[in-house]
C-alpha cells in the first residue's frame, strides 16, 4: 500500500511517501511541511489496502475524481456527482449497537434501532475484507469550532469526492495538530459494498451502523454523502447533552450589535436561505452547541438544497454553485456546456451544495458567538393555516421543538401527491439518539435562564392551502424575521390566534396587514377554520406520545391548541 500526503502541487501530491506495513503506519513521516498522523488505520482492520491519501488538497482530489471517473467538472469549476438510487438519507437503513454503553442511553424504537453486537462485527467485518486492495481516503477534521467541545472525526472514503465532501463540511486542524491526531470518531463510508438483509438483519442493502463502544460508524450501499455529514451530528447529539450543551439542528447569525439569532428548520423551510442575510454574519447554516456562555457552529461548511435556487433572491448561495470547490450533487448540467440547470429536478427535487462556510462573503471566520436572544422555529406549512408569525412563550416553545412540525407537498418527495403533515421531534428527529424530552427540557431552561425570545414562522403556504393558496413571499418573510431580531416586534400590539393559542403581531413594517393573519387571506372563511382545526388535530394526536415526559405547563399549551 502506498500512503501519500497532500503536498505543494498535485504531481508531488500524488507522490508515494512510504511503502506502508503494520509498524511504518505509525511513523511521522513529515514532506514539504505537512504530515501523515502517528495514528494510523490498523487499529481498524484496515489491512492489505491499495494507495492511501491523506488530507489531500482539493486540486489533488479533483484530479483523483476526475482520474476515476467519479464525476464531472460543470462550467464554473463546481464538481457534480451522482449519488444512484440513494439522493437522500435513508432513516429505515440505520442501526446503534445495542451494547453496555448505549443499551440504558438511547432512545429505542422507530428511529433508533438496536442490532446486537455481534451481528454487527460480522458486517463489519465483510466491510473491511472489502476495502483490501482498494485505495482509501483520510480526512482528519474536527467537529464544533469551541476547541473546549470539538471531537476529533477521521473520515475514510472510497472516493476522492466523498473525501472532498469532508474537506468541505467539517474544520480543518492545522499543521501542528494534524501531527498528533487522534480521532475520537471514525467514518469509514465504503457506498460500493453492499449489505445482505438476510445474512445482515439490515433493512435494505444500505446501511449506517453506529457503535458508539468502538466510536466507529459503518456506512455502505449509499453513495448520498449526507449521511457522512449526519453520523457526525449523530455522535454530537449523544455526547453533548452531559456536558450541558444542547446540540441542534439549526443554522445561525449573528446582528452588526452581536445580538445572536437561532433558526431551527426541516429541510425546505429557508433555514438556510433566511439565516444567510448579507447584513448579519452567517455562524452556520444547520448544526450548532448552545453552551451556557457560547453558541458554536459545528461544521466549516454548508450544504445546502439548490433546487430552483434563484441568482438574485439568493445570490450569495447561488454563487457557490460556480465555484471550484463545491461538490454538486445530482444536479442536472448540459453534457456540451457544462451549463448547470438548477430548475432540473429530473434526478430527485434533494439536489444539493456542498461547499466551505467561506465561501460565503460574510461568514464567520471563528464559528463562535455569543447565546442567542432569538430563537425562529421555521415550518412550511402546507396547509396554510398557521401564522406567517408569532411569538412564543417557552412553554410553547418546547411544544412547537417537541412537535417539530413542517409538511411535504406534491413533487417534493417521491409518492407525495398532496400535502402530508410531517412532524420530526426537535426538528431533527433521525439524528437524536436521546429521548426527545432531554433536548426539550434543555431548550426550555436555557430559554428560560438567559431570557431568549421565540418565534414561529411559517414560510409555507398564504390565502389556501397547496394548490389553492400561493407560496409566502420571502421578502415578506425576510421583513418579519428582520423585525423580530431588530426588537421591534417584541413590542408590537399582537392578539391570541384562536386555533392554537400564540400570540400573532397585528402589524409589521413591509408586511401588508392582511398577511399576517392567515384567515384573512383565504377566500372562503369556514373552509380556513376547518383547515385549521384539522392541522391543530395532527398536533394534539402527535403530542400524545410527550404526554408522560412534559410538566403541567407544556401539557397545557397542548391542551389548548386542541381546544
């Protein structure tokens, strides 16, 4: 095996450093000023493998991509890939081990499911008699910019563009630290070998397996690196919340006064494009800590849903799709051209950016700040029955995180022929292995404690649901969220909505007053109150399963949006 290092230039790059044996993987071997770290990949069973690279640059690993044939370079210098059957995370095909470590820690069911240890290490086993004789990928990164929180994560890839993939989500140590790494976390992504349902017990022939006893997460038969990305999130939202940090699934920014603003959000809701507001700094745009004196991003990169993405209603992520660096995945290009097609959703409607947080102009270079005074839980109701804005009290607020509600519409999602109300605890339901009340009630203290403001917005549908009404504006929805921050909502005149209890502002500036009351913009009035008690339904019969874990003052906010 052959073990190369990212060097000044990609001829030398690609140069071999060493012949490679079980004692010559455990020297530092130092070239041009970078290194390979003490530790090496035996420790894994990662034994009789082709070439190795090593934090490669990123001309190097277009090189090696383009070299294997692993994608195409569009016009603009964006690497596009195709990830196959898998365009998306696949939540039925994850398994923890069930083991002394997790067995009493994580919440068992749907979502987290056990597979026994020794099932386990037979997969993973046939994983590691795979990658004999292939060539691997290292990347060495941290995750969570507060070097006091960080984790070490090695992500080792069968493809130089997953490898890039890494390069572009998570942080980079530098030079000094990349000597003595030590990962805390392995990935080993392996989407070329395939697991056995009947030999395996998997789902399907994808599989993510975490083992948080050997700190190792397995993932095979899908090329989506999403879920690359996610397992790091994963491990976080186990390990976080005994430190008193609540890890989330929320992008953030922060105001020219320092003032911090929180925005949780499934996917399509704007999380991404409302937090990347050129007059605030962008800390990140979908996972962060809140400590007790700090907010920090846990990612150096973004990765960011580009279907139909608009030049001039977003123009900073739009940029990023013609920049070399960024991984395109499954977007539709011109075979001649190169010409990107971002209206294309012939592939899947998931299309995504993958691509260094400096790549947007106004970043945060430290991902650190402050603790936030807002907090916006984004929706996109497809319904039309909720509020374009409300503000929440923190009882309602751990009610709305607990219930995590959004809704998929048709063309959206494979099988979706109209709207589906769709709940994901925490707003992140597939990725938190706790029960979700430990997050809730952490959400509540420190909302509490620190004095944070919520907000409610829906980005969803105005004047009917899918198909009748029309798509919020967003530059209404940019002006309510811009005067929630600013304070001046926080002492606007504001009345109780009668369906589900939060307290809506009766006028906003740049906001025609009509909009802000959902009823008002529906043409038939009765039809919007059977609607609305039809959604407030979905929300009471999802909240039965909090019912035994949340206080009296939760339950009743419950109550009365049942009522």
């Amino acid at each position: 095996m052959l073990i190369t290092r990212s060097c000044q230039s990609s001829t030398r790059a690609l140069a071999p450093l060493q012949r490679d044996n079980e004692d010559s993987r455990e020297l530092n071997v130092h070239q041009t000023g970078l290194v390979i770290p003490k530790t090496g990949l035996g420790s894994l069973g990662l034994k009789n493998l082709g070439n190795v690279y090593w934090n490669l640059t990123v001309p190097a690993l277009y090189e090696q991509a383009v070299r294997r044939g692993e994608g195409s370079i569009a016009d603009g210098g964006a690497f596009v890939v195709r990830t196959g059957v898998h365009t998306g995370r696949s939540p039925n095909d994850k398994f923890f081990v069930e083991d002394s470590e997790s067995r009493d820690r994580i919440d068992w069911g749907k979502t987290n499911k056990p597979m026994a240890p020794d099932r386990y290490r037979a997969l993973y086993n046939r994983m590691i008699g795979y990658a004999q004789r292939r060539d691997l990928f290292v990347r060495d990164c941290w995750a969570g910019a507060d070097p006091e929180h960080r984790i070490g994560v090695r992500v080792i890839t069968e493809t130089a563009w997953h490898n890039l993939f890494a390069r572009n989500m998570f942080l980079r140590p530098n030079h000094e630290e990349l000597q003595d790494f030590a990962p805390d976390f392995t990935i080993l992504n392996l989407p070329g070998f395939q697991a056995d349902p009947a030999l395996d017990g998997t789902a399907s022939d994808c599989a993510v397996l975490v083992n948080f006893t050997d700190r190792v997460v397995a993932i095979c038969g899908t090329w989506y690196a999403g879920e690359i990305k996610k397992s790091v999130f994963t491990i976080l939202n186990y390990l976080l919340p005994d430190k008193g940090i609540l890890p989330m699934h929320a992008s953030a920014n922060v105001g020219p006064a320092g003032d911090v603003a929180i925005f949780f959000g499934l996917s399509g809701t704007g999380k991404t494009t409302l937090s990347a507001d050129p007059s605030r700094t962008l800390l990140g745009d979908d996972e962060h800590g809140w400590g007790e004196t700090s907010l920090f991003n846990f990612e150096g990169g973004c990765y960011a849903k580009v279907i139909k993405l608009s030049r001039d209603a977003e123009p900073e992520i739009y940029a990023t799709t013609e920049r070399f660096g960024t991984v395109l995945e499954n977007v539709v290009f011109d075979p001649e051209s190169r010409a990107l097609d971002l209206d294309d959703g012939r592939f899947t409607e998931n299309t995504r950016a993958c691509y260094p947080l400096d790549f947007i102009p106004n970043a945060s270079l430290s991902g650190t700040a402050g603790t936030p005074e807002n907090i916006i839980m984004l929706t996109a109701d497809a319904f039309g029955v909720l509020p374009p804005i409300s503000r929440l009290t923190p009882e309602q607020a751990m009610y709305h995180f607990l219930s995590g509600y959004t809704a998929r519409v048709a063309g959206t999602e494979k099988g979706v022929t109209e709207p589906q109300a769709t709940f994901s605890t925490c707003f992140g339901a597939p990725f938190m292995p706790r029960h979700p009340t430990v997050y809730a009630k952490m959400l509540g203290e420190k909302m509490a404690r620190q004095n944070v403001k919520c907000w409610l917005v829906n980005t969803g549908w105005s004047g009917g649901g899918f198909g009748v009404g029309h798509r919020m504006s967003i530059r209404h929805t940019r002006a309510m969220v811009r005067a929630a921050l600013d304070g001046t909502l926080a002492s606007a005149a504001s009345a109780p909505d009668p369906h589900f209890g939060m307290h809506v502002p009766t006028a906003c500036p740049d906001v025609p007053g009509d909009v802000l009351n959902p009823k008002n913009t529906w043409r038939d009035k009765k039809a919007y109150d059977r609607a609305a008690r039809d959604v407030a339904h979905r929300f009471e019969k999802n909240f039965e399963q909090f019912a035994s874990h949340v206080d009296n003052k939760v339950m009743q906010v419950a109550i009365r949006a049942a009522a």
